[in-house]
C-alpha cells in the first residue's frame, strides 16, 4: 500500500516537531543516570551561557564547571539544564554546586545539589 505525498508530509512534520521532546527525554534520561551511578564531586561554577529556549519557569542555560577526580586530576565540562528563578540566585559564577560525574567519561556530567545554605 502506498503513502501519497499529503501523508509523508504530516508524517516528516510530526518527526521534526518531536525532536525537542525527544531530546529533552534523551538529556534528562542521561543525567538521571549519571545521578544514581556517578561519582559525586563538589564544582565550581565558571560561566553561564544562556541557549535562549525557555522551560517551564525557567531559562535553560549551559553550566560551565571546573572540579577535580581523584584519577584524571582537574576536568573542565559544562551540562544544559533549565534553571528556576530560585536557582539562578545560587548557581552563578564563583558559586559550587554539587555535580556526579561519569568515572568513565569525566566530562559527562549532570547537577545533583545547590547548596541548601546558598538558597533563601
């Protein structure tokens, strides 16, 4: 049975209208990953970069970060994430953040704990 080209179509639309869904899926899959098997590690904040999406209540920024492993000595690496009004009081630069990363892969990392204290 043939598709004609009106359904292609709508099929092409729906793939490409889900690839944000499915990357947001594939992003926070990994980092929920990264949090029960990393390794914990406390890092500082370098710099922020705003990617200009919004989601939620919040924007989603690139977290530049600087920590040390026992192995690999200081790694440098960045995770995305969206960030609520609240935490963006707490994670700028200078700040550290609670991070896990991958033992394999060091620069995989993903946010595991702001500071209670730096919180109001």
């Amino acid at each position: 049975m043939k598709m004609d080209a009106g359904r292609w179509l709508l099929v092409v639309v729906i793939l490409i209208a889900a690839i944000p869904f499915l990357r947001r899926l594939w992003i926070e899959g990994q980092a929920e990953w990264l949090r029960r098997t990393g390794e914990p590690a406390q890092a500082v904040v370098l710099r922020l970069e705003d990617t200009g999406e919004r989601y939620r209540e919040g924007p989603v920024l690139v977290v530049h970060v600087r920590f040390s492993t026992p192995l690999q000595g200081v790694v440098q690496s960045s995770f995305r994430r969206a960030m609520t009004p609240v935490e963006l009081q707490s994670v700028r630069p200078g700040a550290t953040v609670g991070i896990v990363y991958d033992r394999d892969r060091p620069s995989r990392i993903a946010l595991h704990e702001i500071p209670s204290s730096a919180l109001p």
